[in-house]
C-alpha cells in the first residue's frame, strides 16, 4: 500500500459513519441511472463505492449491485444498505474478470486519485464490449490557476484529496482509455462550509484552519465564495460523464 492509500484508509476509516450520514441524498437529485441509460436485469460495479449511497441509487433496475473500495470501514457503512455485493479493492487491479459487466462507475472517487487514467483503464477493462463507464467527479473550473487553488483548500479540508481536475481533464482520460464519450452534463449546487465540514466529522483546529484559509485564496479557487455570517457559502460543480467500450 502507498503512503497515499494509507491516508484515504486513514481518513475514511475514521469519518466513514459521518461520511454516511452527511453524503445521503448527495446524488438524488441529478437523474444518475437515466443518464447512464441502464436497462432493466444489467450489472452496475461502482469503483471507490464508499458507503454505497450513490450505488443504491441503481435500486430496482439493476440485478447486480457490486460496491468495490479500498477501506474496509466505508464497505461497513454499505452494508446497510442490505442489497449490494461488497468487495474490498483497489480500482487500480479490480478483482473482476474482463468484459463481465454492463456499467462500471466511480462517483466522487478519483479526484482521490494521483493516476486517474489508470483507474479509467481498469474500468474499461471490466466492461463488457457495448457497456458502458460513469464517472461522476467534483470539477474545477478551465482555469489552471484556479485549479491549483482549488487543490490546495480541498487538501487542507481532506489530506486524501488528490487535484481538483477540469471537465477536460476527465474527457482526456476517458478517450485516452479507448473510450467513446456518450454524454455528460455538468451540475452546480450551493454548498456551505458548515455542511462541507461536519464537526465530529472533521476535527475542529482543521475547520478553523479551512475558514482561514477561503479568506486568503477563496476568491482564486472559482468556487464563488460568499459570507454569510459565521459561514460560507460557495458553488460546488459536478460533472456526469458517460462513455461507451466500442467493439
């Protein structure tokens, strides 16, 4: 295990029941198996499933419901989930058969990645010839300076973090994987610090440490950061990227 696997299993071993709890509905409002055009008795492998929230949203349309993760406390968390087959991995080496699933996933994950392209392969990998990859990932802007910025608050708030990347990055990935892109779609939310850093979740110095820090660089991370009393609000973007393995 690297030095930075140790940390995402460190991290989220201990924040997994508070993760669980402050990431519920995260995704219910962006129409995630419509998108990803899932028929009826397919299988869906989420890569990095965590606490398995985004994966049940598959619930009553797929037959199959595989949550792959490298921590064993989030995969606990999913379990409650009661309807998902859990299996402890790495999305670099999935431990899945070639061309043996119907649509592969990773939602919220590979910005934890330092060699994302690797994943997106791996992926790949396991599709089935007309299947279909998903990746559902935080963006930053186009700007490359804002990226960096971006990157440096989200390591102060989670030392797993690995870079905030731009849509185009995420396109560059999945063709250079041999993929076809299908569609994607970006979403902006309003998100405020206090709900981004739960107390008891995270620890309280890194929390201040945070705040401090969105008044230094705040404005350069182009995630629009507002006041608003003792918070602050700001705009999260997600991208929704779908992409097919051609024969």
């Amino acid at each position: 295990m690297s030095e930075h696997d140790a940390t995402i299993r460190t991290e989220f071993d201990r924040a997994a029941a508070g993760f669980a709890q402050r990431t519920k509905g995260r995704f219910d409002h962006m129409d995630v198996v419509a998108f990803s055009r899932l028929a009826p008795g397919q299988t869906v492998v989420e890569v990095g499933a965590g606490t398995g929230n985004f994966l049940s949203l598959f619930r009553g349309v797929a037959e199959l419901m595989v949550a792959v993760d490298l921590t064993p406390a989030m995969l606990e968390q999913a379990r409650r989930h009661g309807d998902l087959r859990l299996v402890a991995g790495d999305g670099r080496r999935l431990p899945l058969p070639s061309g043996s699933v119907d649509l592969v996933a990773s939602a919220q994950a590979l910005h934890h990645v330092h060699e994302p392209a690797t994943v997106v392969k791996e992926m790949r990998r396991v599709a089935r010839s007309g299947g279909r990859i998903l990746l559902v990932d935080q963006v930053a802007t186009e700007r490359y300076e804002e990226a960096l910025m971006m990157t440096e608050l989200e390591l102060a708030r989670d030392p797993s973090h690995a870079m905030s990347r731009p849509p185009s990055a995420y396109r560059m990935m999945v063709r250079a994987a041999g993929l076809e892109i299908v569609d994607e779609r970006v979403t902006e939310s309003e998100q405020r610090l206090s709900s981004w850093m739960w107390p008891g979740e995270f620890p309280e110095e890194r929390i201040a440490a945070v705040a401090r820090l969105i008044e230094q660089i705040g404005p350069e991370t182009g995630m629009g950061f507002e006041r608003d009393g003792d918070d602050w609000v700001f705009v999260r973007r997600r991208l929704m990227l779908l992409a097919e393995r051609r024969p």
